[in-house]
C-alpha cells in the first residue's frame, strides 16, 4: 500500500521532522506574513493560498516535488516505503501549510 504523509512546520518551532523530502521555504519563496492584511490569516485562508501561489516558482516546486515523490515510489522498494514531504517555512503558518493543504 503506498502512502504519502504530508507535514508543514515551522523552523522558528523547532528541528524540521525526519522526511523523505524537505522543502525548505523560507530561503527562496516570500513569506506572505510581510503584508500586514496578511499576517493574521492562516493557509486555510483564500487570500493566504492566492498570495503563496503567485510566488515566483512555487508552482515549479510543487510539480519537482511530484517528480521525486514518483521517483521514490517507482524504486525498488515499489512503494512500500512510506514517503514523507516536510514543507517549512518560517512560523509554520502560511507558506508551509498551503504546500500541505489539500486544495
């Protein structure tokens, strides 16, 4: 049975957790707490999700974290190794939580 866990933290909360794949957002995507109307609205929010995908390159991201989570699944232990993606970002609420969301 193939299974895929889905994780959003915070680094500012802590070590990121053991995963299979770590997407380190803070480094290379904005932080959408930078817009005071923003700050208090979570991922679970429309204009939080709207403002992470207008990100120059999160949609690239997205779609590279596919390809390696399909590549991980197509190797030899055929996809009965749990994958684990951990998207991080700084406090845990925005960036992070959306890459994890189900939309």
């Amino acid at each position: 049975m193939t299974v895929i866990e889905l994780v959003s933290f915070g680094y500012l909360r802590g070590q990121p957790p053991a995963a299979t794949v770590t997407l380190d957002l803070p480094r290379h995507f904005l932080d959408p707490h930078v817009n005071r109307t923003l700050r208090c609205p979570t991922a679970h929010d429309a204009p939080v999700r709207a403002a992470v995908m207008r990100t120059p390159g999160i949609k690239q991201l997205v779609a590279g974290t596919v390809l390696h989570t399909e590549a991980c699944l197509a190797g030899p232990s055929g996809g009965d190794v749990p994958v684990t993606i951990a998207a991080g970002c700084a406090g845990g609420r925005h960036r992070a939580v959306d890459r994890t969301k189900e939309s």
